[in-house]
C-alpha cells in the first residue's frame, strides 16, 4: 500500500514549536525517535501525549511512512511511559484522533495515555 499524504506538515503546529524548543513542555520521557510529555488540558489524573520527533500529520502518515525503527521506537515509548507512571497495572486507555471525523486539533501524529483513575464506559 502506498499512501500519499495529502496534508502538508504544518511546522508552526504547537508539537513542532515544542520539538523545536520554541515553547516548553512538562517532559515526561524522551527516546531517539519520540518525546512524551504531559498533556496541558488533562482529561485525566494521568494525560499524557506521546508524539514521534519526525514531522508525521497523523497516524496514517506515520504508519505509511515513518522509518520502521520510528515505529518501534514510539510504540516501545507509549508501553515505556505506562510502566514509568505505573497504570501498566490498572489500565489505561490509548487515542489517537486522526482526520475530520476525530476533531484531531494538533496536527502532529500523537497517542494520547489517559488513566490513573476508572475511566467512563466506551
Ligand atoms: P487532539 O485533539 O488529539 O489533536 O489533541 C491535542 C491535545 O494537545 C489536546 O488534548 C490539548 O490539550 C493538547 N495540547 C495543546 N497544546 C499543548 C501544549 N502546549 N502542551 C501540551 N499539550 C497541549
């Protein structure tokens, strides 16, 4: 499957600004390939966002044409950051809004981890 992303990256998306260090983050975790880090409007007691550092819109973008190291390297991050804040055990839940649909808001490709608490049913 070849997929052509029909979205330009936007460099001036708020996750851009923090991987060019021009805004600050609450850093989380941090690995070759990704950066996590607390999201500002938590939904949760524990929200935090796991992004790749390449310049990936969304998911399929990232699944279609991150280098597979990249894609290793994030998914090992997302289970790396779950142990770190110990939800591994309890649970928790992964998003990643991709497209119209979803209402995705920060061009860059991210996972949101949210628990650390009884979440509401599905
Ligand atoms: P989405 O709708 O999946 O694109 O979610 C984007 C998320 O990014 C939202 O949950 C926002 O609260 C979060 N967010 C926006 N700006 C920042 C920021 N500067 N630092 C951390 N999280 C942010």
């Amino acid at each position: 499957m070849y997929y052509i992303n029909m979205k330009e990256y936007d460099i001036n998306n708020v996750f851009s600004k923090i991987l060019q260090g021009l805004i600050p983050c609450n850093r989380v975790y941090e690995s070759d390939f990704s950066l996590a880090f607390y999201d500002i409007s938590p939904r949760s007691k524990i929200h935090i966002l796991v992004i790749p550092k390449g310049t990936y819109t969304d998911f399929y973008d990232f699944q279609t044409n991150a280098l597979p190291e990249e894609i290793l390297d994030f998914w090992q991050s997302v289970a790396n950051v779950t142990e770190m804040n110990n939800i591994k055990d309890t649970g928790f839940r992964l998003i990643s809004n991709c497209g119209v649909h979803s209402n995705q808001e920060v061009p860059h490709f991210h996972v949101h981890i949210v628990g650390g608490q009884q979440l509401n049913s599905w």
